[in-house]
C-alpha cells in the first residue's frame, strides 16, 4: 500500500506545530507517513520573524509567549530548546499607562481588569476618587443576568466601571487582540472572567481565592516568568520545527489554490499556484480564515462564507534603537500602553532590551511601538516616513527622547489579527459542524481559539492529532 500523505497548508507558527506533531505521531506510533507543508511565502514563520540588525536582536511580531498555557513550553521542551528559554526580566516588571500626557505605572495586584489589592489603587492617580468608589463595589455586585456572549467592555463597565475600562482593560486586552473591546467577545477572550463571575459571583473575591490557594500550595519544578522567549528570539522556535521536519517536507512559493475531495477514491486534491496537483489522504489548512475560505469556497460554500465572516485588522511594528545616554529618563519597566480616550498615535511601546536580555548590545536600548489595529486603522496606512515620523513624536512626548535612533525598522503584519467579535465562539462550533462533513480536513491557527503563540501551537497539533485519528482509524478498516 502507497504511504498516506498528509498535505499542511500554511508555515506559520500553527502549520508547523501540526507538521512537526504529525512528523511526531508517525515516529510515536511506527507508521509511514508522508507530510508536506506548502508554504505562500519564501520564508516559515508567518507573524514570527527574528531579525539581527547590528548587534540588536528585533522582533519583527511576537516578542513572547506565555508559559502559562502549556503548549509553546511544552514543544519548546520537545524540541530540547528548554536551555534556550529565557525569562522576563525580574527587575523590571512595572508597565506604564499614558495618563493625561503624562506616564503612571499600572497599580500593582492588577489583573488586565481586575484589582487585587487595595492599597495600590487607593494610592493611584490613575482613576479619580468617584472611579475607585466604583471599582471597590464589585465585591457586592449581583451576577450578571444575560446568560449568552457579552462585549468585555459591556462586562468590564457592569463589573469595575467606565473608568478600568478606558484605562486598563482597553489598552493591555484590547492590545493583546489589536481590537476594540465594545465588539471584542468575553467568551472567547477571557472566559477566566465570565467563569468566576458564573461560580463565585465577584471577580475580585475569586481571584483573591484563587491566589490565596496558590500561595498554600507548594512550589515545585521550574519556575518561569509569565511571558518566555528564546535567546535568539521567536526564530529558533521556527527554525527548531523546521529542522525537524523530514527533507523536502517543506515547499516555500507554493501557494494552495484550492482544495477538492474525491468521494470514489477518498482522497484530498489541493491544487497550487502553479497548477500542480498534490493527492493526500489528510489536509491540515492551517491559514488565515479569509485565504481558507477561498481554499474551500467550490467545496463548502457555507463554511466558507463562515470563515470569509471573521474579520481582520492590520498591525505593524515599529523597532527603534538608541544610545542609553540619549534616553533622558531611566526607563524603569517592560513599556507602555496607551489608551484609546488619550488619542495617541501609538497603541503601545515595549522596551524590548529591558524586558529581555540580549535585545540591545551594552549601552543602547531597543523600544518596539505598535501601530494600528482595529481601533486605528488609518494610522497602519501611512507611508513608512510618516509611521517612523509618528512613533517618534510619540516617544518625544512620552519619554522625551528627542534624538534620531540609530535605526528604525519597520515590519506590517497585513490582516494579521482575527476580531473575535462576540458571538465568535458560536460561529467556530457552526465551522466544526460544517467541517465534521469533510474526513480528514482540519482548520488550525489563530482565527479561532486563541490568537497567542500557545493557543497556535495547541490548534496545530490538535488538527494534527485529529486528522491523524480520522486517517489511520480509516485504514484500519
Ligand atoms: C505584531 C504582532 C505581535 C504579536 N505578539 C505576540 C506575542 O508577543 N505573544 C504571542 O503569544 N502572540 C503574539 N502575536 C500573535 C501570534 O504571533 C500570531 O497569532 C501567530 O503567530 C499566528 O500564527 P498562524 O500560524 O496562525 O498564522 P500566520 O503567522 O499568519 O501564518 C499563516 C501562514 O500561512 C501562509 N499562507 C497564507 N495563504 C497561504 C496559501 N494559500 N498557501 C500556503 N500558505 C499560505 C502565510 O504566508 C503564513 O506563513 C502577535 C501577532 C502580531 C501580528
């Protein structure tokens, strides 16, 4: 019998957790298989791309992953990268929140929208005195009576009021999603919250619980920060997977064109960019939503109209690079954000070479502002002059740093990250629906359950483990 083929579409950080499990489950399990990933691009990685300028180490996407979610950590271990891992660093945790022009840490014990601790809030000039009376009530707040999907603005405004909402939960969770938390879906994004508020009725009184409870328990194993990264950046993740990956696995400039199922034969056609046919047993699409939706717009039109539905905005990074004694200010803490009502141009900046080691040689300083998302459109349009011109404004704003940097890199991510709008988890079950038609086809990516590096990781190797289930349950019989 001809070895079983399994076709990934898409190299990003989810195609290749699904190649690298299927390459893993075929070793595990001692059965051939054939996997090949067809990459658009010239290059694997998609949003995650480490670049060395100088001897600056810049990321042009994600600077990080969390550890909390197990599942980059995980295959970072799988891939013996664990002595490349590197923490945030300890000294320097604060984030500042941009406060009337002017910069204010974020108080401690605050949880994206949620406070912890009294004292740093009723120290705060943050919120004002009638912002922080409302905000101490939440303990005594009824649930909630919808019983379906909310805005987290709607929650965040019903729970700790206008004021969390405008200066601390927009910028840091609507940051995270490049979104506008009036649309943004609580289900999907923090269901951690709707959770605590169904079983324990106030946010602040579970989350107090549930540190008290971690305090108690015994610390055990390795313990990392929050946020990981690698010592080379997020690349040597990607050139890890790569290396995995058997010769000739990988086809770079090869973009699907569109995808077919043969009942008679049982098998998958996906058809490239230059006309060429590839038969698989199992497709892993492992794109954005809208280029799926093309892939299977002959196949599904109803899935694909579902997939077409979730919308996408643009961001793009802005990494600047200084001598330290032409920073005026000790910049003391991982960066900052900047709220909507502030109206800057700018959403937030990192100070990359002080969140991590190894950013900046000694003496300089490396800074990364984000520009655009769905909030501000039109400020991802400008021309790169104009960009840099904006993000420098900024920076002499906020910080006073008036001087030219010693570069500016900038990288755009083109509808790059999915709106979970609400109702978004109600449209993925629709999509499983449709898609429990089609054996051996899987979606993966950051369209769906998760937009963070972990959540790719976990939705690639869960297509992986899947198709892998449909196709080998298959040949059994
Ligand atoms: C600026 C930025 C900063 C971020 N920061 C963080 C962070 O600090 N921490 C974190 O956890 N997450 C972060 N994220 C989110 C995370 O990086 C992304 O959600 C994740 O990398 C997306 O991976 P993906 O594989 O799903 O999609 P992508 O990276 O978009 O990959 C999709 C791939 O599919 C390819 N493709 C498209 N069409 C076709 C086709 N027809 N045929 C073949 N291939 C095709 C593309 O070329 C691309 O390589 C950030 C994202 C951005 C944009």
């Amino acid at each position: 019998m001809a070895t079983p083929r399994i076709i990934v579409v898409g190299g990003g950080i989810s195609g290749l957790a699904a190649a690298h499990r299927l390459v893993e489950l075929s070793r595990e399990k001692r059965l051939d298989l054939e996997v090949i990933l067809l990459e658009a691009g010239r290059r694997l990685g998609g949003c995650i791309r480490t670049e060395r300028i100088d001897d600056f180490l810049v990321e042009a996407g994600p600077d990080s992953f969390i550890s909390e979610k197990p599942w980059a950590l995980k295959l970072c271990e799988r891939l013996g990268l664990t002595s490349r891992l590197i923490s945030t660093n300890s000294a320097r945790q604060s984030v500042f929140v941009v406060h009337r022009g002017g910069l204010v840490p974020l108080p401690e014990g605050f949880l994206l929208m949620a406070p912890t601790r009294l004292w740093p809030v009723i120290r705060t000039p943050l919120f004002s005195w009638r912002g922080k009376l409302r905000m101490a009530l939440e303990p005594l707040l009824p649930r909630g009576r919808g019983e379906g999907d909310e805005s987290l603005a709607s929650f965040v405004r019903r729970r700790f009021g206008r004021e969390v909402l405008e200066r601390v939960a927009q910028p840091l969770i609507g940051g995270i999603y490049a979104a506008d938390p009036e649309n943004l879906s609580l289900a999907t994004t923090m269901p951690r919250f709707l959770e605590m508020e169904r079983s324990q009725r106030s946010v602040v009184l579970a989350m107090r619980r549930e540190q008290k409870r971690r305090r108690s328990r015994p610390q055990s194993g390795a313990r990392w920060s929050l946020f990981l990264s690698l010592a080379g950046g997020m690349q040597e993740l990607v050139n890890a997977i790569a290396a995995r990956l058997p010769a000739g696995a990988v086809r770079l400039d090869s973009p699907a064109s569109s995808l077919a199922w043969n009942e008679t034969t049982k098998s998958w056609t996906v058809t490239t960019n230059s006309g060429e046919k590839l038969e698989a047993q199992g497709v892993v699409v492992a794109t954005p939503a809208y280029t799926a939706a093309k892939l299977v717009s002959m196949l599904a039109p109803e899935l694909a109209q579902e997939l077409d539905a979730i919308s996408y905005a643009s961001t793009a990074t802005v990494s600047l690079a200084y001598r330290e004694s032409d920073i005026p200010n000790n910049l003391a803490g991982f960066g900052l954000v900047a709220p909507a009502v502030e109206s800057r141009k700018i959403l937030a900046c990192t100070f990359s070479s002080l969140k991590y080691a190894g950013r900046a040689p000694q003496g300089s300083v490396l800074l990364r502002a984000f520009i655009g998302g769905a909030s501000q459109p039109y400020l991802y349009e400008q021309d790169d002059q104009q960009m840099e011109a904006s993000v420098r404004e900024e920076l002499a704003m906020l910080l006073d740093i008036r001087v030219k940097p010693l570069f500016c890199r900038i990288n755009r991510h083109p509808r790059s990250m999915p709106q979970y709008h609400v109702g978004h988890l109600e449209r993925v079950r629709r999509i499983k629906t449709h898609l429990d038609k089609f054996p051996g086809l899987q979606l993966a990516g950051n369209a769906y359950r998760g937009v963070g590096t972990a959540d790719c990781v976990h939705s690639g190797e869960d297509a992986a483990d899947n198709v892998w289930k449909q196709i080998f349950a298959e040949e059994k019989e």
